[in-house]
C-alpha cells in the first residue's frame, strides 16, 4: 500500500513540474512571438509532437528544452524553473 501511495506522489509531482515546465515554454514562446508550428520546426518534431508537449501532456527532454532554450535566446533555467511546493 505505501508503494502505491508513494508512487501516486510521485506522479502527481511529475504531473505538475510537466505543467510548469510547459508553462514556460508557453510564456517565452509567446515573449518571443514565435509559433508552436515555428519552434517544433527548429527542434525537428512533428508540430503534433511539440502540441503534446508544450501542453504538458508528455514531458519536454533536456534535450529538447536545451535546444529550445538556445533557439528562443532564453536561458535554459527560465524554461525549467519551478515553484517548490
């Protein structure tokens, strides 16, 4: 029983870090009037593929945040800041 709550914690915490994180990405995509369609171009994904993650439905990798840091002219941090709960 624990395990399971734990892992519900731990979910719930990956739930809404994804959120933040897209929420970012959202907020400097829109500081830099650059496009979902714009920005899943100069990462090399399908626009679906970026919609998926710039809504927090799957998480964004470093990779991936590294990249769209570098295209946006953000610093990587300003992507992944989170407030601590």
């Amino acid at each position: 029983m624990r395990v399971a709550c734990s892992q519900k914690m731990t979910n719930d915490g990956d739930m809404r870090t994804r959120a933040e994180v897209a929420k970012n990405v959202r907020a400097a995509l829109g500081a830099a009037r650059v496009s979902q369609a714009g920005a899943a171009k100069a990462l090399g994904m399908s626009p679906g593929t970026f919609n998926r993650r710039v809504n927090g439905k799957t998480a964004f990798d470093v990779e991936e945040l590294e990249r769209l840091a570098t295209f946006l002219d953000v610093p990587y941090s300003q992507l992944v800041e989170v407030t601590p709960r």
